[in-house]
C-alpha cells in the first residue's frame, strides 16, 4: 500500500494549497477586523509552502531489485513527509492558539477595569445625587425661613 502525500492524513477542514496566515484567516478564523488592527506578532508563516514532491524519475531498471523494499522506501518518504507537514501545522496552529489566548486574556483584563471603573462611577453619582438633595433641602429650608421673615416684616410694617 503506497500513501499518496496528496490525499488528507486527518479529519477536519484541510488548509490550503498555499499555507498563509492570511489563506487560513479566510477559510478557519474570524476576520483580521477582530484583530482590533493589531497584526498577529510572534507567529511567523509556516517556513514551507505544502505542496506534494515532485515526481520521481523513471528508475533507470527496467525493473526495479527489489520492489518490495523500493515501494517501502517510497511509503517511508511519503510518510516522512507527512510528518512534516503535520508538524508545521500544528506548530502554526500552537502559536495561533497562544496569540487568541493572550489576546482573550488582554480582552478580560480590561473588562474587569472598565467594570471597576464602573463601579466607581456609579459610587461618584450616588454621592452627588445625596449631595444634590441635600443642598435641595438646604434651600428650601433657606427659601422657608426668607419666606417666614419677609412674612414677620410685612406684619411689623402692617403693624405700624
């Protein structure tokens, strides 16, 4: 049984032909607009671009030696570079996950500050609303006691 390293090794989405940060945005992720304009640092592309080998050249026998241990030898390099393709990937899809786990957490964090700085207004508002109704009461009171001495002149001058 030779493996051919065009056919899908895993299940799930396959990438793409060309195996770009920008390809798997398209395809898997959320748009770059969620990046809030922050490009994604610390995760370089994938060194190499995923593409099946060449094809071999004719052996110059027209029958090979041993054609067992030749079609072993082309599955082992068939296999050897599925490894590798496996292994850029989930070295791409590591640091992608860390990048959306840092960035998660940045996200977090200011919301708990704004959700303090919340509180805190909402604590700043009570304390003029009380101060407001205070000084309301302040006034009417002071508003009273004009009212009550303007009341007591009128009489005296009413009086005379």
């Amino acid at each position: 049984m030779t493996l051919n390293p065009q056919t899908p090794t895993t299940l799930g989405p396959q990438p793409p032909a060309t195996f770009t940060p920008q390809a798997l945005n398209a395809r898997n992720f959320p748009p770059a607009s969620l990046h809030l304009g922050s490009p994604i640092r610390g995760i370089p592309p994938p060194d190499v671009a995923i593409k099946p080998e060449a094809p071999e050249k004719p052996s110059q026998h027209p029958q090979p030696l041993w054609p067992k241990v030749d079609a072993l030898v082309k599955e082992i390099e068939s296999l050897k570079w599925q490894v590798h393709e496996v292994t850029v990937r989930k070295d791409y899809y590591q640091n992608l996950a860390q990048f959306y786990q840092e960035w998660a957490g940045k996200t977090v964090t200011r919301a708990c500050q704004l959700t303090i700085e919340s509180d805190i207004r909402q604590q700043e508002i009570q304390t003029a609303i009380s101060r407001l109704q205070r000084l309301t009461l302040e006034v009417g009171n002071n508003v009273k006691e004009y009212g009550e001495k303007a009341r007591d002149r009128h009489n005296e001058v009413g009086n005379l």
